[in-house]
C-alpha cells in the first residue's frame, strides 16, 4: 500500500531520516539495557527460572517449547528494536522496549502454573504465594519505570518531558505541545472552505487535522492529488496553504520556502501565523492562494 514495508527506514518522514537530518545518533548497547531493566527488572531471572523449572520437568521438551513460543514472540521484536537502534535507524525512546512487560506477564503465568494438571486439589497458600510473586515482579517494574518518567530526561525522554511535569517542576515539559496546532485548525474552522482546498503536510501538521471539525477540507500528503496540488496549488483548487516553519519535516517548507520573500508568487498573500505554544511545538503560516482563473 506505500511501496515499502519498512518506512520507518525508507520514507523521508521515518527515524532513519530524522536522524541522519539531525546529523546521526550516537548508539550504545547501554542505552537500551537500561530501559530493559527499568521496565521490566524482573525479566532476566524470571526467564531463568522458567527455563531451568522446564528443563527439571518430566515433559521437558514440552515445557521447553512452552516457553520457547512467547520468548521468541516478543524476544524477536525487542531484538528487530534493538538492531535497529544500534545500526543508527531508530531513536532511543523508553517505549521502543515495552515489548518486554508481555513476555514478563507470559513467564510469569508459566512460572506459577501447576504441572500436576490440578489433580493435588487447590492450595489457598500456593494462591497466596503466587499473588505475591505477581505483585512483587509487576509492581517492581511499575516503581523502576515510573522512577525513570519522573527522573531521566535523556534515556526516557518522551515519558520524562510529558510527566514528570504533572508531578514535580521539571523543566522543558511538552505539556501543551499540540495547542499551536489546535488554534490552526480553529482557524482553518472559522473559514468557509471547500473540501481538500487546504495543503498541509500531514506529517507535521496531523494535529492540525485532527482537531479539526472539518478534515474534510485538507488535503493531506496521503490523498493522491497531493504532489499536483503541492507543485501547482491555484490550479488544483487550493484555497489555503499551511506551512510549517519550524521543526520537522515539511513538504510544503521544502517547496514554498519562498512564501514572504520578494521571490515569492503573486497568487498568494499571508493570513497570519501561529507562534510555538512549546519548544516542541511547530510554528505555522497560513497563506491565501488566489483560484487560477
């Protein structure tokens, strides 16, 4: 449907492209080991004890195999995470390792499942013992991960500038980051527009479409007129274009850069801009394109 089955890699809108435009990354293996161990602490021991509990059992090679199926589900989206990070095409966010909290809940129900198929009876004691264990593993990772929301800005980035602000006074919160974008898009509401006469970049300017009440009007760079109506915006009907004119990635930047200099068009003229509520925010122009007669 997109042409690539990786376009996180290939499109000028994934981390690949973010980050060589930011001129690479540097990687370490401890980076993501220590996001590893802040969502999920339990999960190298509790994976040993499954194994070795499995290679004492009777049906060892079914108890193996048991444990083989979710280790190597959720064990190869943390490595394809992993290897994408270190090779430089992915950035080092927290959430890139979540995968490990579903494999942990899995050991975790293999770990306190009897062998016996239930023919001892039921054990309130062992019920007892095994819902401490759960507490004990889940709520370990939930103190170790919201630690680092509320305490790491670097390794837990995303988290740290969207949290740590609701609860301590932590600089540089992204609270707030999309209300320039709502107020471009109450603006965009205000006019009476026709459908798809407004050009944006939905890469940069998806929260302005989605808090519209009318997305109808945009035309977005997934809609197929986008490309014609980008090179020729009068005559594909455009009656309003949005530019971003920081941060990101823009097409329409990147084309009309020339809007508001003495080498811009005559068919257009500016209607304003919206500064950035955040420093995480993009700012935005608007501009009128006068209809080709």
């Amino acid at each position: 449907m997109v042409g690539s089955p990786f376009e996180q890699f290939t499109s000028a809108y994934g981390n690949a492209a973010l980050l060589a435009d930011g001129g690479g990354a540097r990687t370490s293996p401890a980076t993501p080991a220590r996001q590893l161990t802040w969502l999920a602490p339990a999960l190298a021991p509790l994976l040993v004890a499954v194994v070795v509990g499995a290679v004492l059992r009777p049906d060892r090679r079914r108890a193996l195999a048991l444990v083989a199926v979710p280790a190597a589900l959720f064990g190869s989206v943390l490595a394809f995470e992993w290897a994408s990070y270190l090779s430089g095409n992915l950035f080092d966010f927290l959430r890139y390792q979540i995968t490990a909290i579903p494999l942990v809940v899995v050991l975790l129900g293999l770990a306190l499942a009897r062998t016996d198929g239930g023919a001892s009876g039921r054990s309130p004691l062992r019920a007892v013992a095994g819902g401490l264990v759960v507490v004990a593993v889940l709520g370990a990772g939930a103190v170790t991960s919201g630690r680092a929301m509320l305490s790491e800005p670097i390794d837990a980035t995303q988290e740290y500038r969207r949290v740590a602000s609701l609860v301590v006074d932590a600089p540089d919160s992204a609270l707030g980051m999309w209300a320039s974008g709502r107020e471009v898009a109450a603006r965009i509401d205000a006019m009476d527009l026709p459908p798809a006469s407004v050009l944006v970049d939905a890469g940069s300017g998806f929260a302005v479409v989605a808090a519209s009440a009318h997305p109808e009007r945009f035309r977005i760079t997934s809609d197929d007129g986008f490309s014609a109506a980008l090179a020729d915006p009068p005559r594909a009907g455009i009656r309003v274009v949005l530019r971003n004119d920081a941060g990101g990635v823009d097409a329409v930047r990147a084309r009309w850069g020339s809007f508001g200099t003495p080498a811009s068009p005559s068919w257009v003229r500016p209607l304003g801009s919206v500064a950035r509520a955040t420093p995480f925010s993009y700012a935005w122009s608007l501009w009128s394109v006068t209809p080709a007669r």
